[in-house]
C-alpha cells in the first residue's frame, strides 16, 4: 500500500494509475526527502497525509501512468508525462523541514541549534 497517495488522488481521463505507479512514486520521495539532507528518523517524524508529499507521489505516478500509456507516436501523451514530471521536480526540489512540518530547535539567541552549516560555530572563546 502507497504511504504518500491513494488511487483515488490519482483521477485522470487520459490516464490510468496503478497501485504500482504510487508504490514507486513513494520511493521517489524518499528519495527526494533524503537528497534533500532530512535524516531517516526524521523522515519517521512526518505527519502523514502530507498535502506537499501528496502532491509530489500524484504527479510522480501519473508521469510513470503517462510512460507506461505511450503507444506509438503520442506525443499528446507524452507531453503530458513530461509536465507531470516537470511539476513533480519542481516541487521535490522545494522540500525542506519547515515545509514537511519538522520541527528545528532554536536557541535564546534564535539561531537553530540543528547540525549543519549553519551552525557552526567559529572563533575563540
């Protein structure tokens, strides 16, 4: 069973979406949410139904749908597969944790106390 959608997310004329097409887009967005630098116990800390991650696994699985649906030269069909996934890496590369909801501590002076980059601190004493 798909995490991110459901088949009924997935409504397209043109189209059809299996319970396939939802299983790999779930695996896309694990993807994307680890290339986006959230660890895997962070990933467990999403509230799920997510609306963003939703959004991302529907137009995954209907760009997977539009591939598998390409007979011959239709090219209206894969169009249509190349702007679902257009839209989908758009908004994969938009994922961060104040978007997906996971919560960063601050500290008194509000700077984040998460590792990273960020927070490094440099100087003497």
């Amino acid at each position: 069973m798909a995490k991110y959608a459901a088949l009924s997310d997935c409504v397209d004329p043109s189209v059809t979406v299996s319970a396939r097409n939802l299983t790999d887009a779930d695996v896309y967005i694990d993807m994307m949410l680890i290339n986006a630098g959230l660890t895997t116990a962070e990933i467990a800390t999403i509230t799920l139904p997510n609306a963003n991650l939703n959004t991302i696994a529907v137009y995954w699985a209907k760009h997977l749908a539009c591939n598998e649906g390409i007979m011959g030269d239709s090219t209206a069909l894969v169009d249509k597969g190349d702007r679902y996934k257009a839209d989908a890496n758009a908004l994969a590369k938009q994922l961060n944790k104040t978007v997906l909801g996971i919560a960063t501590a601050i500290d008194s002076s509000g700077n984040s106390s998460a590792s990273g980059y960020g927070s490094i601190t440099l100087g003497r004493g």
